[in-house]
C-alpha cells in the first residue's frame, strides 16, 4: 500500500478564502441561458421564465458570483438589445457562436435570476465591438440611484427600482484570442481597458475590475500580454484574469490526473508577473487573479458537433462528464484553495448545460453530472483559512511533470475556526494510507464521492485513514487547541 503524511497546524496558514473563489459562469452560449436557467411555459419555470428545477440544484452550492453574459459572447453584444418590452427587442446574429439570440433574457433578466437563487452578479463589458462609453453606461444603468439619471429611470421602468449595485465587472473577455469578435493586440487592450476602467469607476468607484489576461498559457503573447496591461492598467484595476481548460485528448489517464499541477504552474506565472510589476511601479497597492474560467473541457471537441447554424438554442459543448473528470476537478479545487493568497476569484465555467455540472433536458428535467459533487464540496465546506501542508506523498512521472504527486489536497479552518476540512484525492491505482498529523481533533465525517454523489464512511483514527485507489475525499475533524 503506498503511505503519505499531511502534516497541518490551524495556526500555520497561507490565506483566508475569499468566498468569491466559489462563482460560476452563465454565458449566451449553447443551452446555458435559453432552455437553461430560462425557459418560459415549462412546468417549473416560474412566472419569470426561471427554471426553479435548476434553481434548486443551483442553490446548494450557495455561489458567491455569477459571471455574465459572456464569454466570447459578449465582445458582440450590445446591452440595450436585451432591456425593455420583449416585444420590441432585436433578433440579432451571435457572432461568437454562429446563433441566433432573441435577446428575451438581457441584464435585467440576469439579476432578477440572481436575486432569486440569492447569488450576486459578476457583468462582463464589451471591448471588442463596445466603447467604454457603452460600458460606463451599463454601470450607471444597474447601479445609479433611482431617479438620479435617465438610464436610472430607465432601470426603473424595467422593473427595478432598486440599484443592482454590481460590485464586480470583467473588462471584456480574452481579448488576446484571434477567435474573438474584434480581438487586440496587447497596448490596444491595454489602453481601452485603462479607458474603460476610468469611466466605469467615475460612474461608481465602489466597483472592482477585473482586465483580461491571457486566454490560456498556450498563447504565443502570455507573459508580454500581462505586462502590458497591467502597466497600463494598474491603478486602475482590481484583478487579472486567467483562463484554464484542461484535456485528455489522448487518452493519457496520468497526465490528465496531474492536471492540477499544470493549474498550480500557471498560476504561479501570473502572480509573480504581477508581482514583478508591482515592484517596478513600487506601489502599495495589490492586485489579485481572478481565476474566471476553469473547467475540464474536451470531450465535445473528440466528436463532430454538426448543430445547425443560426438556430436558438444552439446546443453546442455539452459535455458528458465521468468519473476521471470528477477526480480532476476535485483535484483542481484544492489548487484553487491551496493559492487562496493571491487567487480571490474563481468561476467553474460554466454552469448550465455548458460545460457545466448542471444538465437540462428541453421540456423536461434537470440532473447533475459527475463535476457538481466535488464542486458541491468545495463551496460547502472550502471556506474560512487555507493552511499550509508539510505532505510526504509518492510521486509518479507523466507528461506534465516528472514528480507529480499522487495526492492532492488542501486544509480548510472552518470560518468557526472549531472544524478542520481536509480535502484528499488519491489518484494512484492502489489505495494509499494517509496519516494526518500535527493538530490535536477527531474525525467527525469522512465522505468519498461516486460517479452517484457523496457517501458516507466510517469514522477512523486520523492516524489511520486509507484512501481508497482513485477516489476523491472530504474529511472534517473537530479541533482542539
Ligand atoms: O466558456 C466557454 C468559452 O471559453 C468562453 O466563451 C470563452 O471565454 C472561452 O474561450
């Protein structure tokens, strides 16, 4: 059997856990939005639209953020498409995804969805077709005082007298990608992003902004990509985005098991290129990853999708997730967790039908793929303080790296600093004894997770834990100090 120790101490810790690090991500993609979260005359749709099936699967994982509408989706999307009388709203060409959009759901749809299911929105700008105008005017219509301007008022008569008083904004979206609608060089995106920021926060300076990083670490201008913008940039945003799909087009089981290794890299670049800037312009001021795209996403891409153009919805990337993938993204999830100092933000791309751990069948019902479990865990039971590990594990070799751990995992102190979480996936073909040492508390709950969901196991010695080959857990042990 192999053997590997954590050692943990609540008093030894990396970061508090910004509740933002669990958000997700509705894009006008696909069936996400339409025949999704929305779908008017089903037998649970509200008088909204509002599917209450998927609010309830939604709820749950109690998200801190939703980020919206886009995605590539929104660098050609004009926000007054989708306000006012239904009726009257424009049938326009998605550009992004070769569909057609109703524009029967837009931004004030958006945060009614939000409130309802007690989540808060996170509102993408467009910069590839969009002006920073148009993106200052977005703000002033969700978040200007009633009464006080005429897009105010127009808010009003929309049906909310009350400001969203949106506190988060990306400014554009992968905006380094040749696939998006009016992509930029870096000093192109640099400088409208600078510009953008600077009118949305003259209209409300109690937002935070979030510029596009790269697309991924793939991309032939990373690393010039994040200098640039955030030269520009740096006084005037809050965060930088990074954006990551992971893959197992060969069907590599331990490449794809390490994936969280190839997470943890990346991240590690962009913080210390954002450290690297910080110290050049020798500022006080921090800036933090947002982390607003992650996911495992390839299955579609090993099948031809022939959906037709121009239709509505579109059903296209609606991935069939199974067990590695689950054992992934709960690997991934303890990466987030593990750099909790510099990543605030992060969003499971996406949420409904989409690539995402929420399934809808058109008329029909709603179920939840392998991904929701892990995911369902982390928001659970990942908040409060992130903790330093001491772990001694055995390591393997694959592609990704030459000494990937067989076990990721990370430790959580429960925001009532009595519980301990411990996340632990083992991703050896054989079970592995884990001893977890350097704190005094017992185990009050050990679950692992199936393809089906979580299951309970009995409760052992923290000494004496075996984890079963390939499998995915969550501990919680009462603390005694
Ligand atoms: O989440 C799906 C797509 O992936 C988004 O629209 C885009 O930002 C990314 O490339």
């Amino acid at each position: 059997m192999l053997k590997s120790t954590i050692k943990v101490s609540p008093n030894k810790i990396i970061s508090e856990i910004d509740d933002r690090l669990y958000s997700s991500f509705i894009e006008h993609m696909g069936r996400a939005v339409y025949t999704g979260i929305f779908e008017p005359g089903h037998e649970k749709a509200d008088e909204n639209g509002f599917r209450e099936d998927v609010i309830s699967l939604v709820r749950p994982l109690n998200l801190d953020y939703v980020r919206y509408p886009g995605g590539n989706f929104v660098s050609g999307y004009n926000w007054r498409d989708g306000i006012g009388p239904k009726e009257k709203r424009p049938v326009r060409m998605d550009l992004a995804w070769q569909a057609i959009e109703p524009n029967t759901f837009g931004i004030d749809e958006f945060c009614m969805w939000c409130r309802k299911a007690g989540i808060k929105p996170m509102i993408a700008v467009n910069l590839g077709t969009g002006t920073p105008k148009e993106a200052a005017e977005l703000v002033e219509y969700c978040n200007a005082p009633a009464g006080q301007t005429a897009l105010s008022s127009l808010r009003c008569e929309n049906g909310s007298k009350e400001p969203y008083d949106i506190k988060l904004w990306c400014l554009g979206n992968e905006m380094d990608g040749p696939w998006q609608i009016c992509a930029k060089t870096p000093i192109e995106y640099a400088r409208i992003a600078h510009e953008s920021a600077k009118l949305m926060k003259l209209v409300d300076p109690s937002i935070q902004l979030v510029a596009c990083g790269s697309s991924s670490a793939q991309m032939p201008t990373f690393g010039t990509w994040e200098r640039t913008v955030l030269r520009e940039c740096w006084d005037v945003v809050d965060f930088i985005s990074i954006h990551s799909y992971y893959q197992n087009l060969d069907n590599d089981r331990p490449a794809f098991l390490a994936q969280n290794e190839k997470m943890e890299e990346f991240i590690h670049k962009v913080a210390s290129i954002k450290d690297e800037i910080k110290k050049e312009k020798n500022s006080q001021k921090e800036v933090y990853l947002s982390f607003d795209e992650w996911n495992v996403w390839y299955h579609c891409s090993k099948e031809k999708q022939d959906h037709a153009l121009w239709t509505c919805p579109r059903p296209i990337e609606e991935e069939a997730y199974d067990f590695d993938d689950l054992l992934v993204v709960s690997s991934l999830l303890t990466t987030l967790i593990n750099n909790s100092d510099t990543v605030k933000i992060s969003c499971l791309a996406q949420l409904v039908n989409v690539i995402a751990p929420i399934t809808t069948v058109p008329g029909g019902q709603s179920y939840v793929r392998t991904i929701y479990w892990p995911f369902l865990m982390a928001c659970k039971y990942g908040r409060g303080t992130a903790l330093k590990q001491e772990i001694q594990a055995p390591a393997y070799s694959c592609k990704v790296k030459d000494e990937a751990s067989y076990l990721a995992s990370s430790c959580v102190l429960a925001k009532d600093r009595k519980s301990m979480y411990v996340f632990a996936v083992n991703k050896a073909q054989e079970d592995m004894a884990l001893s977890l040492i350097g704190f005094e508390g017992h185990m009050t709950m050990w679950t692992s997770l199936s393809e089906a969901g979580p299951k309970e196991n009995p409760i052992c010695q923290k000494e004496q834990i075996v984890l079963k080959a390939l499998s995915s857990n969550v501990f919680c042990f009462d603390i005694n100090y």
